[in-house]
C-alpha cells in the first residue's frame, strides 16, 4: 500500500488505473479492507473466505456481527463457489446478473460464519460496475462486502463520501468508479425455499421485474411496518438506519400550502421541481430530486441528497415519499423511512 503520510488515518481515493487495480487486489489478498464502487453504493470490500479479513469490515463500520454481509462474484457461474444452487436462482441469474440483484440461498461450508453471522445462508451478488468485476477477477477471491458507511448512517454513493465517512479507521483506500448509477442498495431476495420466494429488502430491482422471470408472487414485507411508521416518527420499532443527523419528517406529498409553512431554518426534499415561484426567485431550502418525478434519477440523487442536507445545518428536514408499488418507488420509500426513524 501507499507509504503512510501525515494524513495516514484518512483513506486515499484510487484512480482506476492497471497498476492500482493489482495493487488493491494484493492488499485483499493479504487480508485489508478496500473501499469499491459498485453500481448501487460504494462497498467495504474484504476477502469472503478469510474470517480474520472480513472482521475488519465489522470493526471499520461498528457494525454488530448479527448482520451478515453480502458475498460478491465475478460472474454468475462462480455461485458455487459460495452457496448451493437451485433453478429459480439460475434464471434470476441469468436475467439479471451483473445488477442489483441479491440471492440468499444455502451457504457451502466454504464461507466462514463471521460472514453469514452463523446462519446456514448465504447473501451473492455479481455487481455491474466492470471495476468492482475486475478487482473481484484480479484479487482471485469472492469479495465480502456491506455499504461503505459507518453503521447506521446514510449509504456511500462517491468514494469521497467513503473517505469522509471512514477516516480513522483500518481503511486504506477506496477505490474510485465515479458516482453510483444505481443509487440505493440491492434488492434481496430470498431464495432458500425457491417456490416461496421472499423480499427481504426492496432494492434497485423492481419486484414485479422478478416475479415476471420466476413466473411467482414474490412474498413482501407487510406495508403495514412502513406505513405506521410515517404515521409515528417515533416508536424504535424499526432500526434506526440510513439515517441523517438532522431529524427527518415524511410527509405524502409537500404542496404549496405545506412549503408555506416550512420554517426558516428548515429543508424540504422534493420528488419534482416545484412550479418557480412568481417572482422567480429560487428557494435555498427547497431541494428536487428530479425536475419530473422520475424514480430511476430520484433513487441515484437520494443519498447524497441527505448527506448534503445533513452537512448544511438546517434544524429539520421535510421529505417527500413517492407513492405506488411499482418500479423503485418502494426502495425509495423504504430508505426514507429508515432516514427518519430515530433510535
Ligand atoms: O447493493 C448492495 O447490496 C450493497 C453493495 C455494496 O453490494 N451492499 C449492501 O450491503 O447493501 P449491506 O451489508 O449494507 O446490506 C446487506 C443486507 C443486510 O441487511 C443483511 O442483513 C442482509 O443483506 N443479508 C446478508 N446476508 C444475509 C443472509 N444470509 N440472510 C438474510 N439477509 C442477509
Ligand atoms: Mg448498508
């Protein structure tokens, strides 16, 4: 690795250059933590068969050991490497592999229990982005990785955001692949009993995309969790995560009248761009996601969205959740109201 400097405790970010890939790949292979670009949001990267290596994740993240990690291959043809296979898992693959598509299936004895938090299961994925590919491909192991985050706060979706986010801690580098193009994390799908599959977080894969393939209603998390928990920002029924620092209130939609009522000191986060306001002067604390609603460029911006927000100091923060069941409305729904939940 790069020879230590005065800021030794903050992480390099990495060009994407032949020589870094191999230098990178070398590192996991001697058991380090790299930060990588993935099309969803930036991982922490450690080799998936070494337990020792992906201790490192959980101590960087202070994350609990009860949450296993996603293991991630090259190609879908090394799942077998890792986990057992069934049919479902195979068209799934086929369809929609490299992406951001999770499968939990049976774990091969192979992956170490730190990995899957002593579960019989196993969480793969072949991700999109060609530099997470290569690095998987040069480091000649399947790379274990979870968001690149301190436990509990918002998703990387820039290796910057990764170096902020883990300085002085065991990370090194990050490798650099630009922004995420997807924006939110992977859709997990359980697939352990393949004629019963289940949601276990909606992600940048629409359900109904999944179900389409499996030719199966894929079972869904009772609405019910998300929709009492607009209703009351408070209980700890759900696991405050994602979360921004500056409280977060969901609201179904922020109208004019609602805007009005926004606070000096207080931020919205809008799904579209508000109708300019007569005298065409724009308002600081109003912040679109989108200039039409689209879902796909709401779910890339939502991060660093909140990341930015957070950092600007406002005193509270107005959000707007997109409604339907269809596309990447529920994933942005879901990370909205993880945002929100306080402990
Ligand atoms: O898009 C993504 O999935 C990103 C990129 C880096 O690949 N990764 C990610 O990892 O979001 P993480 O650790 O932040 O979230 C993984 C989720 C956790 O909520 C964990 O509980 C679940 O996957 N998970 C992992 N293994 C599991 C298993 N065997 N059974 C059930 N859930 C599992
Ligand atoms: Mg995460």
């Amino acid at each position: 690795m790069p020879a230590s400097r005065p800021s030794a405790s903050r992480p390099r970010l990495l060009r994407p250059t032949p020589a870094n890939l191999t230098r990178l790949a070398a590192a996991l292979r001697r058991g380090e933590i790299v930060g990588v670009p993935s099309e969803t949001v930036y991982g922490l990267a450690a080799d998936a068969l070494s337990a020792d290596a992906c201790a490192r994740i959980f101590e960087a993240k202070g994350r609990p050991t009860t949450d296993p990690l996603i293991v991630h291959l090259a190609a879908a043809r090394d799942i077998a490497r890792v986990a057992l296979v069934n049919d479902a898992a195979l068209a799934l693959a086929s369809a929609f592999w490299p992406g951001p598509l999770t499968l939990v299936l049976p774990k091969r004895a192979e992956v170490p229990d730190i990995v899957t938090a002593g579960k019989p299961t196993v969480a793969v994925r072949v991700p999109a982005h060609p530099l997470f590919r290569r690095l998987i491909r040069a480091s000649g192991r399947p790379l274990a990785a979870p968001s690149a985050n301190p436990f509990g706060y918002v998703s990387p979706t820039t290796a910057a955001h990764v170096r902020d986010g883990l300085a002085g801690t065991s990370l090194r580098a990050v490798l650099d692949g630009g922004e995420c193009s997807v924006g939110v994390e992977s859709t997990i799908i359980d697939l352990t009993r393949p004629r019963s599959p289940r949601l276990l977080r909606p992600g940048g894969l629409a359900v109904e995309e999944i179900e389409r393939v499996l030719g199966l209603p894929v079972a869904r998390p009772r609405p019910a969790r998300l929709a009492a928990h607009v209703a009351a920002p408070a209980p700890g029924m759900l696991a405050r995560h994602y979360s921004p620092r500056t409280p977060l209130v969901l609201h179904p939609r922020l109208d004019a009248a609602a805007l009005a009522r926004l606070a000096p000191d207080e931020a919205a986060l809008l799904l579209r761009r508000p109708a300019a306001s007569h005298d065409g002067v724009t308002d600081p604390r109003l912040h679109a996601l989108s200039a039409d609603g689209d879902l796909r460029e709401i779910a890339r911006r939502l991060f660093s969205a909140l990341r930015a927000l957070d950092a600007a100091g406002w005193r509270r923060l107005h959000a707007e959740l997109p409604a339907g069941a269809e596309g990447l409305a529920p994933a942005i729904r879901d990370r909205l109201t993880r945002a929100a939940a306080r402990s």
